[in-house]
C-alpha cells in the first residue's frame, strides 16, 4: 500500500478565521483526484496549525470545529483517510475526553499536535496523561511545526525565515525536550511522529552524543541512561514532501527505514510524484522502500 503520512485539510470556518490559508486547503475533491492519480491508496489528514483559534477565541473551538468537519470525512471516505484529531490544549481537563470522543466515538485513530504552544513544549506536565493513554491505546501522535510564535519567533520576524529555520527548529527542540524530560525513556510505545525529518535532529545525531558523553565525564549533564541517539532512534519521522536525498541518508543513519515515512504535505506541496521518486531512488532494499511508502504506516495503524 502507498499511504500519505502527511497531509492536509481544512473545514471553511478555520481557513476563513486564518492567515495564509486558501480554499485549497478545503478541497477533498482535489485531493481525492490527486491521490487516485498518484497511486496513494490513503492519507493521514492533521491539523497544519494555524492562527485560526486567536479569531474563533479558543484552541478548544478550533478543536471541536476541525475534529467534527473531519469526521464527516472519514464517515465518508473510511477507505481513503486516517484521522489525526486536534485537542484542547487550552484546556488540560477536557484534552483527555477530547481524545476518548474523537477515538470512540468520531473514528479518529491518532492525535495532532503542534511542537509547542506559546512556548510550552510537549514536555509539559498536562500531556502526561495523554501520552499514556496513547501508549496504552496505540494511538499514534503526529507532530506538525508550529507556525504561531515559534521559536526565534520573537528576535526574527521574516516570511522565509519563519518558515524555513524557525519552523524547523521549533520542532528540533520540541525533541529534545521530550528527550531531556525523560518523556522518551518513560513511554517508549508512544509513536511520535514528527513532520520534515524530525527537523534538525538527524543532522545532529552526533553531536547529541558527543557532547553528551564529554558533559556526563564531568557531571554537567542529568544521566540519560544511553545515549541520545539511543531515544531519538525510536521516533517516527516523515518526509513531508522533502526529495533531497542527504536528508533521506541522515534519517536512514539515525532511525533506519522502518521509522520513516512517506508523506506529501499536500497541499502545500504539489510534487507528489517527485516525493515517492525520491523513495524509489534510494540505494536501499524493495522491501524498505516498501515500507516507507506505506507498509511502516501499515504497521503503526494496523491495517
């Protein structure tokens, strides 16, 4: 199976109530046609984060509004999406019945979150009992950049800059932080699946352990019990489009290919069919370019 692990779609009320977004982002017709002509036999649809909840007053609105339109779809379309619902993270108390509704009752059967929230990371207290539900359930995270504030946010405001580093880096330390809070150790069935490579973090597979190892010789540095590279290897990452194949070696060093997967951003992005070439390029086994296509997803979700 060739299965989307990134992509998009947005109901009226949040691309109206947002920046940036067009009503592109609300066409599943599109997106349909572009999947039977790509051969994708399914998508993951998440949320992209966007600034739609500082107009509708609440993440909790936004989260009750994209969780409800999506489930229309995947009433529809059982086959053809998967469900990564948005929670309250507003509101730590309701984030946990968000969860039980979307999954029992709405046919979602993963979460989408942001790699941080006005500066607080997902190494935060109030997602604890998230991520044991979500061991506890096999109920996959996915993990998309945020783009409201993100980090550097504050000392560089720039159109390609935000994008390109902050985005980036946002999610970079979004890891790391689950790596230092223990988050990583303590819940190892938990997929977290983080979006374009994981950000920096493969690229700085060995300087994590390097400099861990110089740091715990002297004690500077809470004992992580291994290696960094230890923890960052059991992570998901997808390819959200990206074709350059160093990223696609760093990965492949880090985690190997049974924790990569192939998604297309769509519709931010269009080249679909470069993407899944980028896949088939690889100077790896059929088997593992299988697997990233779709057969690691298959297994995550158990299809």
């Amino acid at each position: 199976m060739l299965i989307d692990a990134h992509s998009h779609w947005l109901p009226d009320e949040i691309i109206t109530n947002a920046h940036f977004f067009h009503k592109g982002w609300g066409d599943i017709d599109a997106q349909l046609k572009m999947m039977d002509e790509s051969g994708i036999d399914a998508a993951v649809l998440s949320y992209p984060t966007s600034d739609a909840h500082l107009k509708l007053g609440s993440i909790s609105e936004v989260a009750h509004v994209y969780n409800d339109n999506v489930a229309k779809i995947l009433q529809r379309y059982p086959k053809k999406f998967i469900g990564a619902a948005v929670l309250p993270v507003d509101n730590s108390i309701d984030m946990l019945e968000e969860l039980k509704r979307v999954t029992g009752e709405l046919g979602f059967k993963s979460i989408s979150l942001a790699s941080s929230y006005n500066g607080i990371y997902l190494d935060d207290r109030m997602f604890l009992p998230i991520y044991k539900e979500a061991q506890d359930k096999n109920i996959p995270i996915f993990v998309h950049p945020q783009i409201v504030n993100p980090i550097g946010f504050e000392r560089v405001k720039d159109p390609l800059l935000t994008p390109v580093v902050e985005y980036v880096f946002d999610t970079t330390i979004s890891i790391g932080r689950l790596l230092m809070s223990d988050i990583l150790r303590q819940y190892p069935k938990v997929k977290f699946i983080f979006a374009h490579f994981g950000g920096a973090v493969c690229y700085l597979k060995q300087r994590f352990d390097a400099t861990y190892q110089m740091l715990r010789s002297i004690n500077f540095v809470k004992d992580l019990q291994g290696n960094p590279s230890d923890y960052l290897k059991d992570i998901y990452v997808d390819t959200s489009g990206d074709t350059t194949k160093a990223n696609f070696m760093l990965a492949l060093e880090l985690m190997g290919p049974n924790h990569i997967l192939w998604g297309s951003d769509w519709p931010a992005k269009k080249d679909v069919s470069g993407g899944i070439k980028a896949v088939n390029d690889l100077d790896i086994s059929q088997e593992d370019k299988q697997n990233i296509l779709g057969g690691n997803l298959t297994r995550i979700f158990v299809l």
